[in-house]
C-alpha cells in the first residue's frame, strides 16, 4: 500500500514537472543544491584559470579594439550644429539587460541538461531569460528560479526550441536538439529553396521574445532533408563547449511583458471580429 | 558505529559521488551512463521493515532528483527496488536460517553468487524501470533496450570494483557479542 502510494506520488511529481517545470519544494531543495554545488563549483574552478584567463584576455582584445581612441577623425568633418528639436529625436532606451552569473553545477550527459546559476530571483532573474556564454552565444533559458539560485535549460535539453535562423539569408526556423551528440543541434524547419552551405553561421531569429537577435548559435556541419516535411534538417556545431561552460549572461529582455500582452490582445481583437460578423 | 550513523555517512557519499563524480564524468557515450547511488538501498540492514526500507528509498531517490532536475524519476525506481528487495532476500537465502549471522547483504553474508543474483536482479529493475520512465517522455524502443543493457552493463562493473575496493568488515554476530 506504502509502494504504491509512493509510486503514485513520484510518478505524480515527474510528470507535473516535465510540463511545468516547476518541482515541489523546488524553492528549498533549489537553495540546497546550490550551495552545495557553489563549494564543488569553487574547488572545479583551479582546473580551468589558465583556460579561463585566455578567453578573457582575448576578449579585452576584441573590446579594446572598438575604443574610440583607435579611430581619428578627420578634421573637415568637424562642424558646429545647432539642434533645434526640443526632443532628442535619437534618445535611445534601453531593450536588454544583462546580468552576469556563475554555472555552478551543469551536465551533458543526460537527455535533459540542466545548469544551476548563483544568480536567483534576488539579483532579478525571472523565468524565460536568455542564457549566453560569456562570448555572447547562446546556452539556454532560465526555467526556474528561486532566491538565490536558477535554473537553467541548455540547448542540450530534448525539450528545448529557440527560435534560429541562417545569418546570411535571414530564414527563420526552430533549433532543437535530438538527444544524441552534445556537440551538435538540430535546425528544422528551413526551405529547400535557400542556398544552405556547410559552415553557415546560424543565429538567434528576429522573432524570438526571449533571446536577443543575431546572437552566434553555431555553424552548419551537416546538410540532409527531412523526409517527412520537405525541409531542410541542419546539423548545427554549436559556438558553446557545453562540457567546460563556465561564466554566463543573462540577458532579460525588457519589453517581453509588453510584446506578450500585444500579442495576447491581437488574438482576442480577432477573435472578437470574427463573432461580430 | 551504529547502523543509522554509518548508513547516513554512506548516503551523502554515495549521493556526493554519484552527483560530482560519476554526472560529471566526460560521457564514453551517450547510451553508457555510470549509475551507482542505489548501492546504498541495496546495502541497507536486514533489519529493517518494509515501510522504512520504501521511506528510506524514496528519500534517497528524492535527493538525487533535486540534484539532477528529475523530481520523481529515480524516487520511483528506488522505492521499486526497495519493495522488490525483501522478496529477492528470502528467496536467496534458505529459511531456516532466518535469523542472520550478519547485518547487511554483502558477498560474505549471502555468499558470492547469491549475492551477486541479488545484485543483477535489482539493477536490471533500476535501470528498466529508469529508463522506461525516460523512455516514455523521449526516444525509440532500440535506444530503450540498448540503455537498459549498457547503463546495467557499466554499473555491474562499477559495483564490482566498489566491493573489491571497499570490502565492509562484517562482524559475525553472536550472542555472546
């Protein structure tokens, strides 16, 4: 009676979770894990410094070389202007945020990768953020939070879909992963009718709420079609070692709410439309 | 050292391992997932009755789930084996020896083969019961068979080398003692 009470009960647990994502006591057990994978976290950290060291220093590099003291200007270009707009007609706002953050516990070897961040609720972290490694290119998104830690979906996640899209003819389709090598991804949903080559950079899509455009995915590896669809299917490498990942971003997206509510309101305007008649 | 001492020790190591250790491991492939925290469920006392071995497997697999993001997954599976296991016991050791000289199963207490079978059979329902949960939400039936095989196949060898390493000295109990 115990066993099957248990059963039932675990059972219970598994499938809420693998459609919402959202564990019971998820809250406790998440601070939990997290302080304990922060200690193991400190100790891995020793044996990737020099690794780590390179890829910050060639960071800086690429940064230094967009100041502005590299670039002259022309002395004929200089004039003086005289604005007469009231309003700043170029004010610029602020669309993504970004937040630093620490992978503090992370595999590859499951069918559905998780990593835990140190960054909770606490520092601003909610649900659906993008995730990007700390040269820019796509991890995965935030599927749960609590105060001081996060959850993270990897791309490595047989559950995971972001939109993508080829950076070179800007065609839109779904990256997904199929469960089998944590080196590649896979790329659905584009048209035969574009020029796919091998080494194509594909890129987070327009489309996307969640993940800022033109962010580096990965390159084509392989090119096949899908039988059953008629599209393309495109083995994608991605940018990301997902095996040594160590600092992150996340990137919150600050209009999400407003873009989601819009879209909301769309359908029921159309809806509404279409009884009128 | 008592029984409840020792046995919480060997949760946290086995749920440490298994979590920074074996998880962590660059993967040989993607079927060969080394899997060896239900060692402890199988290491249990003979004492303990049924509804605390199922509370104690449940807790365990509870732990590890919260570690890996799978709340339930190996929860189920080891209350399985912990139900399965008492029935394993009585049938691989004869009756009227109900009374045991020792006080966890080990290849000294069960003898090597005994021991052994009981191993086996409470691995292959781990790792089937596992991996068909996994299955259900994912995959095909020819991945589902291969990894029930290979994740019993890798963690076999794991628990080989576990009681080689390890040997638990076992006390023969007496009355005297």
């Amino acid at each position: 009676m115990a066993f099957v009470l248990l059963q039932v009960f675990s059972l219970y647990m598994l499938f809420k979770f693998n459609k919402l994502h959202h564990a019971a006591f998820s809250g406790i057990a998440n601070e939990f894990t997290g302080s304990m994978n922060t200690q193991v976290d400190k100790l891995d950290d020793y044996f990737h410094q020099g690794e780590e060291n390179r890829r910050l220093h060639r960071m800086n590099d690429s940064l230094l070389n967009l100041l502005k003291t590299n670039y002259s200007v022309p002395d004929t270009g200089q004039r003086l202007v005289v604005d007469s707009a009231m309003i700043d007609s170029i004010q610029q706002f602020r669309k993504y945020i970004w937040r630093d953050a620490k992978v503090v516990y992370n595999t590859v070897n499951s069918e559905k990768n998780y990593m835990q961040l140190n960054r909770g609720a606490k520092y601003g972290i909610k649900d659906n953020m993008a995730v990007l490694n700390s040269d820019g290119a796509v991890v995965g998104q935030v599927v749960n939070v609590s105060t001081n830690f996060s959850e993270v979906m990897s791309l490595l996640h047989v559950q995971s879909s972001v939109s993508a899209a080829l950076k070179k003819t800007g065609d839109a389709g779904k990256l997904e992963w199929d469960g089998k090598d944590s080196r590649f991804v896979i790329l659905k949903g584009v048209s035969k009718s574009v020029e796919v080559k091998v080494g194509d950079t594909v890129v987070t899509s327009r489309y996307s709420y969640n993940f800022p455009p033109e962010k580096l995915i990965g390159r084509v590896a392989q090119i096949s079609s899908d039988p059953a669809t008629g599209f393309y299917l495109l083995k994608i490498k991605t940018a990301v070692n997902f095996a040594t990942i160590q600092q992150v971003f996340v990137v919150e997206n600050l209009q999400r709410d407003e873009q989601l509510q819009l879209e909301k309101d769309t359908e029921k305007k159309v809806e509404q439309q279409k009884k009128g008649k | 050292m008592s029984d409840l001492v020792k046995n919480i020790f060997r949760l946290a190591i086995f749920v440490v391992v298994q979590v920074y250790v074996l998880d962590k491991l660059p993967p040989l492939h993607r079927f060969v997932i080394p899997v060896l925290y239900y060692l402890f469920i199988l290491w249990l006392p003979f004492t303990l009755n049924r509804f605390t071995l199922l509370l104690i497997g449940f807790v365990t697999g509870l732990m590890l789930d919260y570690f890996k993001q799978t709340p339930g997954l190996h929860a189920a599976a080891c209350v399985l084996i912990a139900y399965i296991r008492p029935f394993i016991i009585s049938i691989l050791i004869p009756k009227d020896t109900a009374e045991f000289n020792y006080r966890e199963p080990s290849p000294a207490a069960m003898g090597l083969a005994p021991y052994f079978i009981y191993v086996f059979i409470l691995t292959v329902l781990h790792h089937t019961y596992l991996t068909l949960l996994e299955w259900l939400q994912f995959g095909t039936f020819l991945d589902f068979l291969i990894k029930v095989i290979s994740t019993t196949g890798i963690s076999l060898l794991l628990i080989f080398t576990v009681e080689l390493l390890f040997p638990r000295k076992m006390k023969f109990r007496t009355n005297t003692a």
